[in-house]
C-alpha cells in the first residue's frame, strides 16, 4: 500500500522544480540549435535547388514554435499555472506537426513530378549528419524529464525534436545518394513516410497521449493515470 501511494502521487515539489528547470534548459538549447539549423539549410538549400534542404529548414522553424510553446509553459514558476497552459502548449504543438506533415508531404509530391534534380550540397550533408548526432539525446533527455514530470507537452515537444532526427536521417540519405548515383528520388518516397508519421504525432499531441511514465499510469489507487495530462 505504501508502495502505491507514493507511486500514485508523484514527484514532489522539490524534484517537480528540478524537472521543470531541466525541460527550460533542454528547450532553450532545442531553440538555439534550430534556429541555426534553419538559417544553414535554407541558405544551402537556396544554394543548390535542394527541395529537401528547404524543407528540412522549414521543418527546423516548425520545431522551434515548438519548443517555443514548451518554453511558454514552463516559463511559469507556479506548476499551477504549468498545468493551467499544458493544453494550449499541446494545440500549438499538434498544428505544428500537422503543418510539417501537409509541407512535407507536398514538397515530396513536387519533387517526384518535378523535373528540376537539386546540385550537390556539402554543407548540407554536413548539417543533416551533425543533427542526426544531436537530435536524438535533446529528445531523450526532454522526453525522460517531461514524463517523469507527467507533462504531456514536454513529450509531444520531445517527439517533435525525434521526428526532426528522423528528417535528418532522410535528408542525409537522400543527399548522399543523390550526390553518389544520382537517386533524387530516394528522398521525397522516405518523406513521405516522415509526413505519416508526423500525422499520428500530431494527432496523439492533440489527444495529450503518452505523457505518463508506465508506474505513474499504473499506480493510482481509483485505477487512473496519476498524471492528468493522459486522455488515452
């Protein structure tokens, strides 16, 4: 019973505090490294006609609206007020990943049919390797933080910051092969895939799944979530 208890109720205010000042920390540095990201992209996508490059740039100004709305919300010292902003933070997300997802797939679909075949883009090879390194530790780091916190925002943030890896990754691909044998098209198929993705993480961000941690979920003696922001 015990055991149950102080599963059930959470940090306290002490490591509630710690937390909210590691997500601000995490964001922040989420913003910065975005804002540099997309001003490199875009230029090198400008560069060399590279659709991919340009979205990828795109993607980067989505993600730091993002993390911005995040930074909103734990801007607040008051967990209160924390919790009072936690919907709206998850709106601006959601619209955030549905609006990456409609860019994306169009982007894709205008490559495929296009006939303009985008140059060779070191730097931006450089850029999509060097994402694919970072973006996935600022996404754990974040998503640990915000479900042992039971913030629904700092997850879907988290996964916004994942998805961004994910882009990476065909970024990379496709510029590398684009680059080695001349496959353009390898990148519009797999964003593609990235636009789907992106939908269900809006979608999810919208219902405010996934936030819990598996022990608070369980732990509520009534039998719910012993964070308020899960609603599936």
């Amino acid at each position: 019973m015990a055991t149950h208890a102080s599963l059930s109720l959470g940090p306290g205010p002490a490591r509630r505090d710690a937390l909210a000042r590691r997500i601000r920390v995490l964001v922040a540095v989420t913003i910065a490294y975005n804002a540099v990201e997309a001003a490199v992209a875009l230029t090198a996508g400008a560069l060399a006609s590279s659709t991919a490059l340009i979205g990828f740039g795109l993607d980067s100004v989505i993600e730091v609206s993002s993390a911005a709305a995040v930074a909103w919300q734990f801007s607040a010292r008051e967990h209160a007020v924390r919790e009072a902003r936690e919907r709206t933070a998850l709106r601006i997300i959601a619209v955030s990943f549905f609006a990456l997802a409609a860019y994306v797939a169009v982007d894709a679909v205008r490559a495929l049919a296009g006939p303009g075949e985008a140059g060779t883009s070191l730097p931006g090879i450089v850029l999509a390797a060097l994402s694919l390194a970072v973006m996935p530790l600022l996404s754990a780091a974040q998503r640990r933080a915000g479900r042992e916190l039971g913030s629904a925002s700092a997850v879907a943030d988290s996964r916004q910051t994942l998805l961004c890896t994910y882009l990476s990754a065909v970024l990379l691909a496709g510029l590398v092969l684009n680059a080695t044998v001349g496959w353009s098209w390898a990148d519009p198929v797999a964003a593609l895939v990235i636009a789907a993705v992106a939908i269900k993480e809006g979608r999810d961000a919208w219902q405010g799944k996934g936030c819990c941690a598996p022990s608070a979920a369980t732990a509520a003696p009534d039998g719910t979530a012993a964070c308020a922001c899960c609603h599936g």
